[in-house]
C-alpha cells in the first residue's frame, strides 16, 4: 500500500519482479491530488497478483493502514474526501473492475473511509463504512481514523482523531446512517480521541460503536491524539495509546472518556495514563 501523485495519463509503474503486464494509467482529471494504491504480490516470484487504486476528482486520498483476515479479506483505511472515492482493480488476465462509494450526509475537509475488499470476487469491494461529521454547519470538521487493530477475525477497531468549529454529528455511514455522537456545543474545537469498533459479524460493517476522549477545562481545551492500538490476550483488553497536548506547568483539565452507545460521561483518566478498553464489552 502506498500514496502516490502524477500527471494526467502517466503510468504509475508498480514495482514488479517479472513482467505482470499491469501498468496502471493515472486516470483522467485525477492528476492533480494524492491517490493510493494497493497492490498483492506472489512471495515467490514477486509477481503482483493484482493491484487497486482509489482516488477522488477533487481531492486527496490517503492510505492510512490495512488488516488482512485468515480467509484473505484485506480491511484498508483510507482518509479522503467526505463525498467517497472512486476505485479501481485488475488482475493478471483479468479485466479491469471499477466502481465508486459516495457516502451521504458527510462534510468537511476530511472523512475516513473503511473498506472491506475480497480481491478474488468480480466485484473485489464488499463493503464500506465511512466515519466523519454531519452536513450541520459550516466549519473546520475532520475525521482522521488513522489505525487498525483485527482481533481474532471478529472484531476491528480504528483509532485516531477527530474536531469541528460547530455543533454537529459524527456518523457513521454505510448502507444507512448511524449516529456516534452529537456535539451539541462547540466551545470544544481541539482534536478529540476517537476509537471505533466494527463487529465483523456484520457483512455490511454497519452500525460501528466508538469512544471519544476530551481534553477539557473551562475555556482551555487541549489536542488529543490517538495513537496505536494493541490487544493483550491474557486480560483480553485492547490498550489504546493516546497523546495530550499540555503546556509543561500543572494543568486542571480533565481526560473525559465517553461512548456512543451511553453517549454521556463514563469516567475520566487521568492524564498520561494509558486506556485499557475490555473488547468483549466495551463499545458493544
């Protein structure tokens, strides 16, 4: 997986150890922002075994990270455009498939888009799940879901972070629309931690559960940041490293953690302690 930029009509040229006979043609009036593309190879020959890219006319899309399941499903994580993404995939002897995903009811300058990819299908994309905050109001809105945690095939969790200037909805949006979280006030503009949790028993990954983590005190907010996710399977919990903006004097804000199934205050952490979340039972 990788991000990549050219001109109108240039090949891309992806490595390759023997001649696969892919050379993928930047298409049309995608030329001017970043695509990403994905690509599988033969661990013997090098061969590639089929590759996609995924791109928006009309604006970046970056790779973030991917997961790949015991029967071959590749999860990939992109951050793109709210309005979706356009993709497209080829194999060896194989005619080229292509298709888009335009999720409704998001805007800003940034969502995250959750693909579920099962490359040796004639339509090789499954299923989407796209994160990112609602068309109420006009403002600095993003969502940037930026890793993956696969946990025994049954669950997938995303971390990162998410801000808006203006009240509004963070959804999520696949085949229908759900609700995570209302943000009612926005005297909060800072980055907010986000984990998300999609149940793979779900074929469609719809109707994710996630937390948010809130930096505050009154009138002084800070960053937060989610960082990487890790499962401890002696005490079956996901350990979610997360980042606090702070100047270096004592600071009275208050690490609040809340879930979108509750939707209210669960408990606070203090900060720069680590959030030990149980799988089974946390965001269910």
């Amino acid at each position: 997986m990788g991000t990549y930029r050219g001109s109108d009509g240039t090949n891309m040229e992806l490595p390759d150890t023997v001649d696969s006979s892919l050379d993928p043609t930047i298409p049309g009036g995608a030329g001017n922002y970043d695509r990403t593309y994905l690509a599988a190879y033969d661990r013997h020959t090098g061969a590639i075994l089929w590759w996609m890219y995924f791109y928006h006319s009309s604006g970046n899309t970056w790779g973030q990270d991917m997961a790949v399941a015991s029967d071959g499903t590749v999860y990939l994580l992109l951050i793109g455009d709210p309005g979706g993404l356009t993709w497209v995939f080829q194999a060896p002897g194989g005619g080229t498939v292509s298709g888009s995903w335009n999720p409704t009811g998001l805007s800003g300058s940034r969502a995250s888009h959750l693909l579920k990819i099962q490359p040796y299908r004639s339509i090789p994309l499954v299923a989407q799940s796209s994160i990112g905050l609602s068309v109420l109001g006009s403002g600095n809105k993003a969502c940037d879901l930026k890793h993956l945690l696969l946990v025994g095939d049954t669950l997938l969790f995303a971390s990162g972070e998410f801000r808006t200037s203006v009240a509004s909805n963070l959804n999520a949006v696949s085949f229908s629309t759900s609700l995570l979280f209302t943000i009612t006030s926005a005297s909060n503009t800072k980055n907010r931690g986000l984990l998300v949790r999609w149940n793979l028993a779900d074929p469609d990954l719809s109707s994710p559960t996630a937390a948010q983590l809130r930096y505050e005190a009154l009138l002084n907010n800070a960053d937060v940041t989610g960082h990487r996710l890790a499962y401890d399977p002696v005490s079956n919990r996901i350990r979610w490293l997360v980042e606090m903006q702070d100047p270096a004097s004592p600071s009275s804000r208050t690490l609040y953690y809340d879930l979108s199934s509750g939707g209210g205050l669960c408990y606070h952490i203090c900060d720069r302690s680590c959030a030990h979340l149980q799988p089974s039972n946390t965001l269910s």
